[in-house]
C-alpha cells in the first residue's frame, strides 16, 4: 500500500484494502476518505467492509463516491467539508488516488486558494492537475483542444476483450499506432472463479500482472477513463486528461451493481455470504462449502443480462456435487432462485441440466430476484412477479447463500453518447461497428449485441473487429461478421460439464463433431477442456493474438 503526502493532514492513495487499517492507524492517520463506488473493479472490497476495519482500528471514516471522471462541485464541496470535519491526518483513496486529489483540487480552487501552490503540492504527489484546473475555469467543460496524447487506434479497457483485440490487430500489422487504456494492475481470469469456488483452482492461479499482457506493440495509457466525446474524436481521462484518436475501440466490460440489493455490501464475505463473481469470495464459497454439514444453501440469479449467464448454477451444482459425494444431501437443502423465468435461454442444454437439479433435489424457484439481505440475522427477502404481473415479498433463512449481483454497463459508458437506452454500448450485432460513430466499435460485455456475455464471446469478437478495423483503415479487404457465438460450459458435477455453445438466436454452434463432444450431455472431456485446455488458450492464445477455432470468414 502506498500512501503520498499532498499537506500535513492529506494523503491520497490507491484501493486500500480492510487489511490496511491497522497499520494506517500505526503510521499516525485518523480518518479515511473513500471516493470510489463499490462494483468498480472485480477485486474490490466494498466500502463497508473497509469502514468496519478501520473502526476496529480506530479510525473514521467517510463515503463520498465520486464516478470516474464525473467529480462535480458538490462533491468537492462534501470533501472540503469531510477535511474539516473529520480528525487528520485524513488518507483518501479510490482506484488510483486521482478522484482523491482532484476532489481536493476542486475543493481549494473554489475556496480562492493560489493555484500555483494547489498544483505545486499535486504535482509533489505525482498528479498533473493542470487540466482540472482548466476544466474549473471553463465553468467545469473539459477542454479537448490540446490532448496529452493521439493515437491512430484507442483501445478502452485491459480485459480479455480489450487484450485479445489489440493482439489480434498486431497480429495482422505490427506497426500500428495503438493504445491500450487500462488503470488496473492485475488482469484475472474470471472464468476460473466458478472453479476457484469449487476447490478446484487456485485462486492466484487465476491473475497476472497487467504489464505481462499488454501486447508488444501497444502503449499502455494506465489510467481511467471517464467521458466519452465521439464529435471531437477524444476519450476524456481521470484528472481531466484529454486522448486523441482515429478509431475506437471500447471494451471496459461490465459493473457488478453489488448496492442493488439492500445490505449485501455489509455482509459480503462473511455471515455464510458469498460469491464466485469476486476474486477474493471464491474461496470463501469453497470454505463454505466444506463446512457445511446440514441446514439451508441458496444460489440466486438476477435479472439479464449478466456475465456468464450459466456462472450461478455453475456454482450450485459444484457445491451440491460435493454434498452428494459426500452424502450430506438430502440434510442440506438447496434453493436456487431465479429472476427470470427459465433454468438456461437455450432448451436444447435444459433436459441435462435438469437430471442434475433431481439429482441434487434442488429447488428451483423462477421469477424471484433478490432485493434484500440480513447476514447477521441470516435472511435474504425476495421479489416475486407472478404470471399477471403482481408481486409479493419472498423470505427465507439461510446457512449459506452464493449472490449472483445485478450487472450493468459502466458508468462513464452509460452516461456517454456512445449508450443505447438501456446504457450498453450500441453497436451492429454483425459488424460490431457503432451504430452512429463510423469509427467506432465495441466488443465484449459492454456492448449491446444480443449474446452471451462470456470470454469465449470476446475470443470470438476481437478477430472480426480486428479485421474490421483494418478493412477501414484499408489495410485488408473484406468485412468480417459476428455470428453471436457464446460458449457456457456448465460444470455440472466434478468431472463431467454440459458445453453449451450457441449463438444469435440460441442457435446451436458447437465447435467439435458430435461424436467428440455431445454439448447437450454432460462429458467428461468437456471438463478436460474447461480445467486443463481453456485456461492455456487464454493465456497463451487469446490473448496473444492466436485465433484457434476463431479466425472470421470474411465478405468482400
């Protein structure tokens, strides 16, 4: 944990962790300051979590969460306010200290303190403040007439879909001028979480450090992005950073809205509350697993779309198939209740999937969505609509529950030109091109095609936005098209997965002859290729550049 000194009673600092309190309150601080949302990033502790750490600490703390790129006078009005109210030193935080110290910025500038010396103490603490300072003169308008930086191909996000796109691109031409904005420094697998739940992977097995990554080739931009401003061919930075480009690219994935559902971020992580959709909850799930011997276990589902629609079944047949094995069931109850109306979209994969709810002698409960939880009291309220549209409140108790969270696009997406009504990025299902901005495409979670949200979807996109791009630049002929192809194995039991594979239209689009594998029945080399093949072909080609199965067929 770093921590960088702005004035006697400030330091900013990146994502801290509960962990860190203790030892904030050994190195002298009073107060902590969080202006990051909860749901930013997939490793992120909730602000919650934090806040009861820093109490047992000593320590108060202030949540003033502040959208990437959006700080607004209030919210540098509440922090000045947080300063002098709350007793310093004060470390305020958020994903990398940039929210933080522009707040402060923010803050002095319309207190009339100098500006040279507000800059002065920024720039002592690593941030250029320079553009905030413009954006405060321009009546808050950030100018886009002198970028820090141009690029003939900007590329928003470092996760699997931003990754493979810029290396399926330097594949075909490795001197493009190309750019990779990502602020994280680790990039995970997230399909190896449902098995990280499972006690079947390591979960440190499932992340690398960003900068091993990145395409050689690709400048990497760390930073967030904030705004989005298409007419001025400008991607708007945090701190007010202003990136040129040609074409874009934009590929952030989606938020994980854990604040959705009333007291889930208070509870997360502990009180038999969990979920594989968080790096560091997977092994909480598989310690909850093994623990428990008899009582209520419930999965849920929200409403769509999500990433990997399959991901909160998956992590009740794993822990059932270990309760079964075991010979806890039926002593051990299992409720999984859904928001929509169906087990899976796709009919084809429902009889399989369907031998195993009997099997574990699972209760499916449809049309439910979770909108509240008690950890301590071990509760959880449901919403039930019914078939003539009427709703009715649903409580339960519980010994153990996996939480599916609501998902939507990011923020800064949402709130851009770039969204559809629903806020997801509106781009042609085939061509992945904006529907709007020529020169602009999106692939991924963040996008609004009809699909799968899944890394299998993305290994499958980034080649024919790849080729796409190259075709308007006019470095390749030919255009490539988007089947829909989305891939969900569905790890059924230890061993043996349903591999569904379809695309637009639940269309069936199996990679391998029937006689190899049979997607609808659960197989034990579909586990083989979960567990021992997949992760290698995203690590070592997806993301790299090598299209195996995922070359497009081009049109002229």
């Amino acid at each position: 944990m770093e921590t960088k000194r702005v004035t006697g009673t400030l330091s900013v600092a990146p994502q801290i962790r509960p962990e860190d309190a203790a030892a904030l309150a050994e190195a002298g601080f009073r107060s902590i300051i969080s202006n990051r949302p909860d749901g930013e990033a997939p490793d992120q502790p909730n602000f919650a979590e934090i806040a009861a750490a820093a109490l047992a600490a000593g320590l108060e703390t202030r949540h003033i969460p502040v959208t990437s790129g959006k700080a607004s006078a209030d919210d540098a009005a509440a922090f000045g306010a947080a300063l002098a109210e709350l007793p310093g030193p004060v470390l305020a935080f958020c994903r990398t200290g940039t929210r933080s110290i522009t707040l402060w910025t923010m803050a002095r500038l319309a207190e009339g303190a100098d500006p040279v010396e507000i800059l002065s103490a920024a720039q002592a603490a690593g941030y250029d403040m320079r553009d905030v300072a413009a954006r405060v003169r321009n009546a808050g308008i950030t100018p886009t007439e002198t970028p820090v930086a141009a690029h003939d191909i900007v590329i928003v996000g470092g996760g699997a879909a931003g990754i493979a796109v810029a290396s399926s691109l330097l594949s075909r031409e490795e001197n493009l001028d190309l750019a990779i904005i990502e602020p994280e420094d680790i990039h995970y697998y997230q399909p190896g979480w449902t098995l990280v739940g499972g006690g079947v992977f390591r979960d440190i097995d499932t992340r690398k450090d960003m900068a091993r990554l990145i395409p050689r080739g690709a400048k990497w931009i760390k930073a967030a992005v904030s705004a989005f401003a298409p007419e001025e061919n400008a991607v708007i930075l945090d701190g007010c950073h202003t990136i040129r480009y040609k074409r874009l690219i934009v590929a952030p994935g989606l938020k994980l809205d854990w604040d959705a559902i009333e007291g889930l971020p208070e509870t997360l992580g502990r009180n038999g509350v969990t979920s594989n959709y968080r790096y560091d909850l997977a092994p909480y799930t598989w310690k909850l697993v093994q623990e428990l011997r008899e009582g209520h276990a419930v999965f849920t589902q929200p409403p769509m779309p999500i990433k990997c629609a399959g991901a909160p079944q998956k992590a009740m047949y794993l822990s059932a198939d270990h309760w079964h094995r075991a010979g806890r069931i039926p002593g051990i109850r299992i409720d999984f209740f859904n928001a929509g109306g169906v087990l899976f979209g796709v009919q084809d994969y429902v009889p399989a999937l369907m031998e195993y709810v009997e099997r574990y002698q699972a209760q499916l409960n449809f049309n439910h969505r979770l909108t509240r939880i008690d950890g301590p009291a071990r509760r959880a309220w449901f919403t039930k609509t019914g078939a003539d549209g009427q709703t009715e409140t649903v409580e339960t108790e519980f010994d153990m529950i996996h939480v599916c969270p609501p998902q939507t696009a990011p923020d800064f997406v949402r709130a851009s030109p770039l969204a559809d009504a629903t806020g997801w990025v509106d781009v042609d299902p085939g061509t992945l091109r904006h529907k709007t901005w020529e020169n602009i495409w999106s692939l991924g979670d963040a996008m609004n095609a009809p699909n799968a949200k899944t890394a299998a979807a993305a290994r499958k996109q980034a080649p024919v936005v790849a080729n796409n791009v190259l075709a308007d630049i006019g470095l390749v002929r030919g255009l490539a098209q988007y089947d829909g192809y989305g891939s969900c194995p569905l790890t059924v039991e230890r061993g043996k997965i349903v591999l569904a594979e379809f695309g637009y239209g639940g269309k069936l689009l199996p990679s391998f002859p029937k006689w190899v594998i049979d997607g609808t029945r659960p197989s034990r080399i579909s586990w083989i290729l979960k567990e021992r093949i997949l992760p290698p072909v995203y690590w070592k080609a997806m993301l790299r550049g090598h299209e195996w199965l995922a070359r497009p067929e081009t049109v002229d």
